[in-house]
C-alpha cells in the first residue's frame, strides 16, 4: 500500500466516527474566502453549535476573523485583522452529514470593502431595480489545466504530446487525463450544492471545463467560486495543481478562457428576443476596453497572452461580434439565431477572472447603460 493510500485510509477510519454518527449536533463550518492576488482561495474551519440536519442560511453562521497581513489583504501592524461576513452556505463533500462550506465577503476593521472584494460592488449593480426588472441570468464556462511536477498532467517532461485535434471532448487513453479527477469534483460539486450543469474535455491535453449555470444574477458568481474550491481540493487528493492560468503552455495550445454566457427577460423574448441581443452587443462595443480591464485580475495583462486572434480568440484590441463565430469577441449561438431569442456568449474572461467582477461589467453595460 503507497503512502497516500495508507494515510487516506487512516483519515476515513476517523471521519466515520462522525459522519456515522447521528447523535452529533455541531457543524464544521469551512470558511473560505478570495485572496489579496484576487485569484487563491483561502479557507479555515471551526465546530459551532448548530445542528447540521437543520436547513442553514448565512446569518445562522457569525462573522469572524483572520490576519490579513499573511494574505496580501491588510497591511502588518495592530489593525491587521479582516472580518469575514458569510454571504452563501453549501454542504461540505469533505466531511459529510456534519460539514458545510460557508463562502465570505471580506471586510477590512473599518468596514471598508478589502481591495479584492469585487462583491460588494456587484450586489449593487445586481440589486438595482432595472436590473431586477430583467432578471439577467448567467452560465459560466470555467476552463482549467491540470499540472503535476510543473508539467500539465498526461504531457512527456522531455517534448509534447501531439498536436491538437483529438483532446476535445474526447474518450480513450491517448486523448484524455484526469478524468478521476474531474468525476470526483463534479459529483462533489452535486452534493455540495453548487449549480455545475456540465463538463468535458478541452482542446489542449491536460485541460478540462465545468459549467457553472444557470443562474440569476450574482448567484452564478457565488457557484462558481466554491466550485473552484472543491475542484483544488479534489486534486490535493490525487497530489496535482490546478492552474487558471490563461495561457499555461507558450505555443500553438489553446489558453483558458471563462465564456460567460447572459440573458435577460428582454432577450429571452420570443419575436423581439434578438433584436435586444444585437443591442446589448452594440452597447458592449464602447466599452470594450473598460470590460478588458475587468476580465482578468491584473487589468487585461494575464488575457494578453491569451486572447491573439488566435487558437479560437479574437484580438485584446479589437471588439468583434458574430452568430456561431468562436473567433469573436461575443458569439451568438447558431440555435439563438434561428429561434431569433436567447443568449450570447462573452468569449472574453480569462479562466482565472473574478466572476463578479465579469458580472458586474456586464450587467452595468448591458443593462444600467
């Protein structure tokens, strides 16, 4: 037996003394929360006395604390600490029957949004009457690439596998890795709670999607985040790396992109449904670089490796539409033509964006104008 097996089996012979247990009372409360790089996930735990079988919401949970000094998220010094304000509970996979995931907002001392509380913001443009009025709703493609020893998972260290072609969706060893993985986290995401409605294989090898959706308003950014943070711990199991990164191998590989896909009641609407769709897209035009500046944590920078013109990507400098066309900036599927209602698809945001933030600037320009 390899070392990992004998300590998995040690940890399961003690998590069943509990989730075994009906008499326990107390939940293990995960908190998790977004970084100071806008991008790593951070988490810690502590027993409450709440019964786990009860239906909870997030004011059932307190607010609590963490240094923010180690996490890029205060400065070092006596006011160091940040506030975590539970906003979203969802059932823990890691520990079963008695465990829940509690997402947070993070709040510096002076109940100052902390600088990557892109949240705040968005829960404002969300709950502004017009947008309410149009019920935008979102779906979410989240593109990832596995690594193990620094190289994606399944590539020889000494070259390449062979080009692309046979990766995506594709079935059969030679064309795909990971699937363990990526079963293991879209069953966990299931009964955790979060919305994820799909998964396959991407166009480079070691790279995989889940789909978050649908969802309405900044729900799907909330499902998105604790998906992501299922998906690395799911992978600290089989001892590998999950990079958002948007363009994790130079070359001719495709990068990772977060397609973001959005509605509203206007363009859902049969007969005038796609007119509001053309309009939505002329709004996006002018603001193409403020949306550009918004879609990855470092302003556009991280995107710039990815979005070329190249390997299905339209250009970071130029603004583009069209029906079907993956080489676009937003793409209307060809089903949404026909039907002529529906949705269109921002081809834009880098895998490791902020999903509020991705929200936020589309609801603004679409909607609030």
């Amino acid at each position: 037996m390899s070392e990992s097996a004998s300590n998995q089996s040690v940890l399961d012979k003690f998590t069943k003394l509990t989730t075994e247990n009906n008499n326990i009372t107390k939940t293990i409360a995960e908190y998790i929360w977004i970084d100071g790089n806008g991008q790593d996930i951070r988490s810690k735990s502590q027993v409450l006395d709440l019964d786990p079988t009860n239906e909870l919401s997030p004011n059932d949970f307190p607010i609590w604390t963490f240094d923010g000094s180690s996490t890029d998220l205060a400065d070092k010094g006596p006011t160091s600490d940040v506030y975590l304000y539970p906003v979203a509970v969802f059932n823990d996979p890691f520990r079963p029957k008695i465990g829940k995931i509690i997402l947070c907002d993070t709040y510096k001392a002076s109940n100052v949004p902390t600088k990557t509380n892109n949240r705040a913001k968005c829960s404002e443009v969300a709950n502004d009457p017009k947008t309410i009025a149009e019920t935008p709703a979102f779906g979410m493609e989240q593109e990832y690439t596995m690594l193990k020893d620094g190289y994606p998972l399944g590539w020889p260290k000494n070259g390449f596998p062979a080009p692309q072609g046979p990766y995506y969706c594709g079935v059969g060893a030679g064309k795909v890795v990971g699937r363990d993985i990526v079963e293991a986290h879209y069953h966990a995401c299931l009964y955790a709670g979060v919305k994820i409605c799909g998964i396959n294989a991407e166009v480079m090898p070691g790279q995989w999607e889940f789909q978050v959706g649908v969802c309405y308003g900044i729900e799907v950014a909330d499902h998105l985040w604790v998906g992501r943070y299922i998906l690395h711990r799911v992978a600290e199991e089989f001892g590998v790396e999950i990079t958002f990164d948007p363009k994790p191998i130079r070359g001719d590989w495709n990068g990772a992109g977060c397609h973001t896909n959005m509605s509203t009641k206007s363009t859902m609407e049969k007969g005038s449904g796609y007119d509001a769709i053309l309009k939505a897209v002329e709004k996006l035009k002018p603001t193409h670089a403020e949306h550009i500046a918004h879609y990855d944590p470092s302003g556009g920078k991280d995107n710039e490796r990815r979005l070329t013109g190249k390997h299905e990507t339209a250009s970071i400098d130029d603004f583009s539409a069209g029906v079907a066309a993956r080489g676009a900036s937003i793409r209307i599927p060809q089903s949404v033509f026909d039907k002529k209602c529906g949705y269109f698809e921002d081809r834009r945001p880098s895998a490791n964006c902020d999903p509020y933030s991705v929200v936020y600037a589309l609801i603004k320009s679409v909607i609030l104008d």
